[in-house]
C-alpha cells in the first residue's frame, strides 16, 4: 500500500503541481492510507486497537520530525475542508510523499524483524 502510495503522490506531483486545489486533494486522499498503514504498523509493534487518525500521530511524532509533524495538520485540513490555504498545498504534498517514505522504510523494519 505504501510503496503504492508514495509512486501515486509523485506522479500526481508531476500532473497537479501547478494547481493548488488539486494538489489539497490529493493529499486529502492520501490520508486514509497513511492513517490505516500506521494503525497497522504498531499493531505489529503490539499496540493494536487505535484509531488510525491516532496511531499516525504517535508514530510521527515518535520520529521527532517537526516537518512531518506539522505535515499532519495540513493533511487533516486537506480532508476536512478540500482545500488549503494558498501557498501551504505544494510543500504540504512533498512532505506528505516524504511522510510515505518514512512510513514504508519503518515498514521494512518491521518485516525484516519478523
């Protein structure tokens, strides 16, 4: 799901770039994957039985990354309201695509120990 993931938002990048309500909603779409893949993961982890919302948070800010972090907001608002404010959409997709990556390269952490 995730490598799927991250090869559609870089294209939609490349497509929808240039126009800033399209790019809200490619990240709005994108967070319901995140979110499910996230749940996953720590119930891999032995922390199963969170909301997906949730359990994208915690792992996000376990990784301590302020820019993932605040990625998180803008992916909310994306969903929520189909819309950004103008300026923030672009940024918000090239950390949503880096959000991806982490989570798939934890993924393979994961599997790698199983």
């Amino acid at each position: 799901v995730l490598l799927n993931l991250e090869l559609r938002l870089r294209h939609d990048y490349a497509l929808v770039s240039l126009r800033e309500e399209q790019v809200a909603l490619v990240i709005a779409d994108a967070a319901g994957p995140l979110r499910a893949s996230a749940a996953t993961l720590l119930a891999l982890n032995g922390q199963p039985g969170l909301h997906p919302k949730e359990a994208l948070q915690q792992v996000v800010e376990r990784w301590g990354d302020p820019r993932l972090t605040a990625v998180l907001a803008r992916i909310s608002e994306a969903r929520e309201q189909g819309e950004l404010p103008p300026g923030t959409a672009l940024p918000a997709l090239i950390d949503a695509i880096a959000l991806t990556a982490r989570l798939l390269a934890e993924v393979k952490t994961v599997e790698g120990t199983a």
